[in-house]
C-alpha cells in the first residue's frame, strides 16, 4: 500500500535522517521529484522519496547494484520502515546549482525538476506541471483573473 504524505518538519528531518542511514559513500546525495516539489510549496503530498545519488564510489555503486536494480537503468527502489526510495545513480556532476540541507544531502532546483520531468515526459510529469501552474496562480494571487479570463467569451 502507497503511504501519502504531507512533507512537514519532522518527516523532512526524518527523511533526511533515513537518507544518512543508508551510509552512500558518493559525492553528494540530491533529493527531487515530488519532495523537492513538496519542500518549494508547490505539491501537497508525495509518496516516495526521489534521491540521486552523484558519483558513488565503486563499491558503493556495486552494493546500490546488489539491492534491487530496476527497469534496465539505474534506479534502486529500497524500501525502509517509513519511505520508499527511488535511487537514481548519477556520474556526472549536476549541472544545475542545488540547496544544501545537511552535511552532503542537497535539495534539487525547480530548474533542474522541471528539466528531468520535460525530458521523463510521463502522465505524472504533466500533472505535476499543471498542478505547479495553479498552485503559482494562486500564490501569486491570479486565480481571480483566471477564473475571469474563462468567463469571457473568445472572439469569432
């Protein structure tokens, strides 16, 4: 069963506290998808945990490897007492700068989510763009002027 959450303090510091659980000898450990959306305000809810791991060692990759290896690509799905996570192996350093929130776990950009859901292009991807939509025109207090924009009638 897929547990919802809501990203609060506490299951942030517990998120990071299970990522350094996990003891990844690698450069540096990104956290994105749904969370990182979760973290900027602009989804409610997530139920895993997207983590990149960025230029593991050999033996870390080799152990990562030995866990669970899916889809043909380097994605680890580990399932631990209170998230499912998604480790996606990474040897290039991000292009994209990142937001450091504890020793070597750093918080994706929106610029670099929305490059890698543009590129994934699944249905998910495309809710999660129209959910980031209405939640910005709501922030930016638009959902009026939307909401009039679709009243008037469009021109023949």
């Amino acid at each position: 069963m897929i547990k919802i959450m809501k990203l609060t303090e506490d299951v942030f510091k517990q998120i990071v506290d299970d990522i350094e659980s996990l003891h990844l000898d690698c450069e540096r450990i990104i956290i994105t998808g749904s969370v990182a959306l979760c973290a900027y305000g602009l989804k409610d809810e997530f139920n895993d945990l997207d983590i990149i791991v960025v230029n593991p060692t050999k033996e870390c990759h080799s152990e990562l490897l030995n866990w669970h290896c899916d889809e043909g690509y380097s994605l680890i799905s580990v399932r631990n007492k209170t998230f499912i996570m998604d480790l996606f192996i990474d040897n290039c350093p991000p292009e994209h700068p990142i937001i450091e929130v504890s020793d070597g776990i750093y918080l994706s950009t929106l610029d670099c989510i929305i490059d890698a859901k543009r590129y994934l292009d699944r249905y998910k991807d495309k809710a999660d763009f129209e959910c980031m939509i209405n939640t910005l025109t709501e922030m930016c207090g638009l959902g009026q002027y939307k909401r009039l924009k679709s009243e008037i009638p469009e021109k023949k």
